[in-house]
C-alpha cells in the first residue's frame, strides 16, 4: 500500500468523519482538494520520480500539496521553516528538486529552483486526472537530519515505511478513536509532528486541528472553542503549561489544598469526597478544554514529576522515541502503575531492539530493526556503511539501557558522551536535568570541552534577567553534591539570551560550543 491508497482506505471506512476541523473538510471531501492541487503541480511540469519542495507551516494546503505530490507519482522534499535562503539552495541541489511549494513570506531570489505559491487558488479540479500507480518501495519524502554533529544527511523514507508507521501506530488504539480530534501545533515537515500530527490522525480516522503558530494565547483559544481529546507536544511544552497552571493557581493561594487534593485523591474518594476531588481536576482540565484524554510527549524526555502532574489530573501520558531514520516513534510508554522516571516506553509493533556493549551500569547502544526504518542515506556509503549491520539493524548512535518493565531510558547521544580523561564517560542528559531545577535557569547545555588541556564536562547557562555568576556558581556546586564529583561541573558560561534550539526545543550543542569558542558568553571558570 502507499500512502494514497491508505487514504483512500480511510475514506471508505470514514467517508463522514471530519478530517481538517477547522476547515471543516471530511474525508471523501479531500480528494477534491487534491486533484485540483494535483493538476496545478502538474500544469508546473511536475512528473512521477520528481522531487518537489514543501516549505510551510501547518496549513490545510500543506495536507492538499503532501498528497497532490504523491497522486502525480512525485517525492517531497520536507523543509524547515527555520532556516535560510542558503540551507534552501542546498538542499534542494542536493536533492534535485526544481521545484518548493512554500508561503509567500518564504520567496526569496534564486537561481536553482522556482517557487509555487502553496496557498494560490487551483484553476483547474483535475478531475480526468488519475493517480500515479506508486510502489510501497518508491521514496514518498525526504529530510535533512544533522543529529548531534551538524552534518546534514538525507533521509529517505518510502511509503511502505510510512504506511507501516501507520500500522505500528495501532498499537495506541486504547486511547485514540475514530471521530476524535488531534490537535498539530507540531510542525509536520518534522518527523515527530508529521507522525503524531499526520499519520495517526490519518491511521485511525481522526481529525486534525492544525495550528500554524505556537502563539501560547491561540493555542488556549483552541483548547477552549474546539476542545481535542488528544494532544501532542514536546516536554519542554509540557513543563510550560504546567508551571502556568502552577503559578495561577498560587497566584489565588490555593495550590496547597489543590495539591493535596491530587496527591490524596485516592483516599479523598474513599470517604465520600469524590464529587470535590472531581469538582478541582475538571477546574485544571478546563485549561486544555476539558476533553483531553491522551497527552503525548516526544523529541526529548520528560520529567517524571510532569508527567506524574498530568496523570494525577486524569488523562494519560504517553512518551514516544523515535528519529527521523525510523518515521518517528518505534518506541512508546506503556500505562504501568509503578513506572521508572525518565521511561520512553517499549518497541511498538514489529519493531525489534537490542541494547549492545552494556557497560556496568546497563547503558549501552540501540540498535533498532523494522519495516518503519529507513533503507539508508542518499549517496552517503560511508554513513550506511557505519550504521547498519548486516542483519538489518540500525545504530540510532543513542545509548540507552532496560528497566525491570522492560521499558528503555535514555542516557544520551554517543557522539555527545564525554569522556574524561581517567576513561570515564559522563552523560550530559542527567547534568542538564540536574541543573533545570535551578531557579533562574531557563535552559541548559552541558558538553565536552578542553581547559588547560585537559577534557572537561563544560555548561552554558541560559538564565532570567537577575541572576549572576555567583549565585549561579553557588546554586550549580549544590546541585553538583548530587552526582559524583567526577561527572561535576566546574567549568561554565552565562547567557541572557536562549539557547540555539530545533524545532523541536533541542538545544544545538555543536551551535552552543561554537558561540562559546567565539566568545558570545560571560564566561566563569573554576
């Protein structure tokens, strides 16, 4: 199957459901949309094997133009709206795409491919027009992926690897239904958005709310006037509404009874107090409109006391691992009563794991094999040459290691891992979740660097207006008696500024070092 055949299998089964809500566009109403923006691509030369480029926020016309590709037999180069002019240039060379669909803020002079207006009104309905006859092994879209070392690779991913994504998705069917809603703030030219945003909605006969902004005000807005029972953000999002709520509710000096009342909840309910403990969490759900029932966390891992926040509130919390090489999510949280901190949860599907060269402590390198993996980098021997074995297994390049519940934790990027020089390893992961406790810090990059020749954990700050290095200093030797002192950082910088970031609130630690040896921090040393 492709992907307009999975379409058009969703069609039949839900020709009625509402697919785009806030246009208000059902299922067997898209096609319409697409044959019309099918036949423009087509009056614009585009021909099956052709790359073409997406260059959008979350619009309904980004949906028309991803299927109107694919119908004419085409592959669609995903680009980020973040970058530059020249990342474009690039990319699209390195592609051979001659063609970027993108809004009209994007249109900048080049020489090496033309633009089409995404949001321009089709002529023709393309109606005598009949779809590509694509195979599952075709390419349905490619990205660019830096990961931790800022050398971009392409990935390709075909459409048996999407559709099978799909397939594996069902394992989420105990929370996600047909006729209910997604909200996709998430970028869907990134894999974790276009996953959870795109094809699960797509998967189980769902609607989309797409929302081309972050904007926290609009997005409560839609919380309240459409109210979607499923969410998905990325944790750094997750840590935001919940601070929100927090303070509002101290703001009004009743966070110490609505606290009690989540963490006594259970016993509240057994003396008769259940309509209070009701009347107090439908209060806090209100906030995301007071449907939600499934949160869902990715690109990075969560803090256990957020997610022990929102599962105290009623509505279950799934976190997700996955990359761009794997469509997204091969791994996902499963709904334990006793779960470990920091879990992203257990192989979904037909996924299959191994954790290889375990050190002492359990952590060692994933290596994933499945129908959703990509088959390799595009003309990047070399690459696919380090990270494949020849039983199909993938090196996610992730050191991880296995609780009791068989759910996997995240220890870090290999390439990020610094090694001392007494051979021991330090993991930046739990430094920065050490240090994000610290008031006044908004972000935090910790990675390895050479002082007076000798390799150290190094960190810049990114901190609120107020604080200083001194008081930083003081706060960062507390939290460093938590660790043992070979891991400590004594060495660090300061900024007022945020920190470089993905679109998905990763920080660029390669970025941040680089601003570093430029000299764009305060700088505190030992």
């Amino acid at each position: 199957m492709n992907m307009y055949e999975l379409l058009e299998k969703n069609i039949k089964r839900n020709p009625e459901t509402v697919f785009l809500v806030r246009e208000n566009i059902t299922f067997k109403e898209l096609p319409t949309y697409i044959k019309a923006r099918a036949a423009s691509l087509q009056k614009e030369g585009v021909k099956a094997g052709d790359t073409v480029g997406l260059l959008s926020h979350n619009l309904p016309q980004f949906v028309y133009t991803l299927f109107a590709i694919w119908y004419l037999g085409a592959k669609v180069l995903l680009l980020d709206t973040n970058l530059t002019g020249v990342e474009y240039d690039n990319m699209t060379e390195l592609t051979d795409c001659k063609l970027v669909c993108a809004e009209k803020s994007f249109f900048y002079k080049t020489k090496n491919f033309k633009f089409f207006d995404i949001e321009s009104k089709d002529k023709d309905d393309g109606a005598s027009l009949k779809p590509y006859a694509l195979k599952e092994s075709d390419i349905a879209t490619l990205s660019f992926t830096s990961g931790s070392t800022g050398k971009p690779k392409v990935v390709p991913l075909t459409h048996f690897n999407l559709v099978s994504c799909s397939d594996n998705l069902e394992y989420l069917n105990q929370w996600l239904k047909p006729g209910e809603m997604f909200y996709a703030f998430l970028p869907l030219y990134h894999v974790f958005g276009f996953a959870v945003g795109f094809l699960a909605p797509l998967h189980f006969g769902m609607g989309i709310l797409l929302q081309s902004t972050i904007n926290p005000n609009a997005i409560m807005a839609d919380f309240a006037k459409y109210r979607p029972q499923v969410i998905p953000a990325v944790p750094k999002l997750w840590e935001i509404f919940r601070k929100k709520i927090i303070d509002g509710i101290k703001a009004k000096k009743k966070w110490w009874l609505v606290s009690f009342i989540m963490n006594n909840q259970k016993l509240l309910r057994s003396i008769g107090l259940g309509k209070l403990v009701d009347k107090v969490l439908n209060q806090i759900r209100a906030v995301f409109g007071g449907r939600a029932r499934l949160l869902v966390a990715g690109g990075a891992a969560t803090k256990p006391e957020v997610e022990k926040f929102y599962t105290q509130l009623g509505m279950a919390f799934v976190q997700g691992y996955g990359m761009t090489e794997t469509v997204g999510p091969v791994c996902c949280s499963r709904p334990l009563k006793k779960r470990v901190a920091y879990a992203f949860g257990a192989p979904m599907g037909d996924n299959e794991i191994q954790i290889r060269n375990q050190d002492e402590y359990g952590i060692g390198m994933l290596w994933i094999r499945g129908k959703q993996i990509f088959g390799g980098y595009v003309n990047n021997c070399d690459a696919n040459k380090d990270c494949f074995d020849k039983d199909g297994y993938f090196c996610t390049g992730d050191l991880v290691s296995m609780d009791k519940n068989g759910e996997l934790h995240f220890a870090g990027r290999k390439k990020q891992v610094i090694v001392l020089d007494s051979g021991k390893n330090v993991y930046p992961d739990e430094l920065e979740a050490l240090f994000m406790d610290i008031d006044g810090v908004k972000n935090v990059a910790v990675f390895e660097h050479e002082m007076n020749g000798k390799t150290v954990a190094y960190g810049v700050f990114s901190v609120e207006d107020g604080m200083t290095l001194e008081k930083l200093a003081k706060e960062v030797a507390e939290k460093n008696k938590k660790v043992a002192s070979y891991k400590w950082v004594t060495h660090f910088a300061m900024t007022t500024d945020d920190l470089p970031m993905t679109s998905t609130q990763k920080i660029k630690h390669h970025v941040v070092r680089q601003y570093l040896i430029d000299g764009k921090y305060t700088i505190r040393h030992e």
